[in-house]
C-alpha cells in the first residue's frame, strides 16, 4: 500500500504541470495582436496596429473603387462619342436618299 501511494505522488505533479502548461498556452495565445478574443468590443476596439491596418485596407479599396469608377466614366463619354458620330452618319444617309425632308 505505501509503494502504491509513493507511485501515485511521483505521477500526480507531472500531470498537474501538463495540465498548467496547457491552460497557460491557451491564454497567452488569446491576447495575440490582431485575434479579435482580447477584444470584447469587437474590431473597433483593436490594439494600434490592427487599426492602422483597417485604415489602409479601407483607403487602398477606396482608391480602387476611385479608379474604376474614372475608366467607366471614360468608357461611357468615349461610346456617347461614337453614338454621336453614328447619329450624324445615319443622318447624312437619310438626308442623301431624302427620305427625310428639312
């Protein structure tokens, strides 16, 4: 019976260290920059860095949808253009055959 409970204490601290060193990991892993479960306020409430981070990424999608927008805008006048020459050559045809009268 006393070797019994001698190998029970000899075994008892290595399971109570693993268990420890698990439950410390866990935390430490939670407090990381950038993991949103040391937050509780959600992204607006970040560390520096993931604001910053948040600021960059809005104003790079910002600047992007800001391109877009100028080449569509380009591709609209330079097809009213090509709308415009077209109504103007129908005309002149129309205008030749007279069928119609001005």
């Amino acid at each position: 019976m006393l070797r019994a409970a001698s190998v029970a204490r000899a075994f008892s601290p290595v399971v109570a260290s693993r268990r420890a060193l698990s439950t410390s990991a866990r935390l430490m892993s939670a407090g990381d920059t950038g993991s949103g479960f040391s937050r509780p306020g959600g992204e607006r409430s970040g560390d520096a860095y993931t604001r910053r981070e948040k600021a960059n990424e809005d104003l790079y999608i910002k600047e992007e949808e800001k391109r877009k927008l100028m080449q569509l805008k380009e591709k609209i006048t330079a097809q009213r253009k090509h709308m415009d020459e077209l109504e103007k050559h129908i005309d002149d045809l129309t205008k030749e055959q007279g069928g119609e009268q001005h």
